[in-house]
C-alpha cells in the first residue's frame, strides 16, 4: 500500500490570477525559469502547479511600487505627513 503526501499547491490558473497577469505569460515565465513548477502533469496541457511562496516572493518582486499612497513604518505611523 502507497502513502500519499499531500502537496500544498496552487495550479497555474490561481498562480496567474495572484501575480496579475494572463497564464500564457505564466507560461512563459515558467519556461524562462522565472518561476520553476513543483509539479507538472502529463498529458496534452501538462498542467502546472507551483508552491505558493515561490508565487509570493514573485509577486513581491514583481509587484508595482505606488508612490502615492501610505507607507507604513515600524511604528506603525504614516509617512505621509498631511493637515488635518
């Protein structure tokens, strides 16, 4: 008898939707090693799943920096200094 071990994952689709961006381009990523499948299966789609850190840490570093708004500090006080 097997034992399964069961895999905290996310398939390409969620991946795509969490970093914002189309699954073709998740595609590509994957195929550029940008972000590397724990898990791909076989057959015609070859269906990826990848770990949902590695997802986190792209999206961090992928992710848009806005310059308007709040930054909060160690603290926890705004920079944003504004009357009131």
């Amino acid at each position: 008898m097997h034992k399964t071990q069961k895999v905290n994952a996310i398939g390409s689709a969620e991946a795509a939707r969490i970093l914002h961006i189309d699954r073709s381009t998740l595609t590509r990523w994957a195929a550029a090693r940008k972000i590397i499948p724990i898990f791909t299966a076989d057959g015609d789609t070859g269906a990826m799943f990848f770990d949902p850190a590695d997802v986190a840490a792209l999206l961090a570093l992928t992710a848009p920096v806005d310059s308007t708004s709040p930054q909060v500090e160690s603290t926890g006080v705004s920079s944003v200094s504004g009357g009131a």
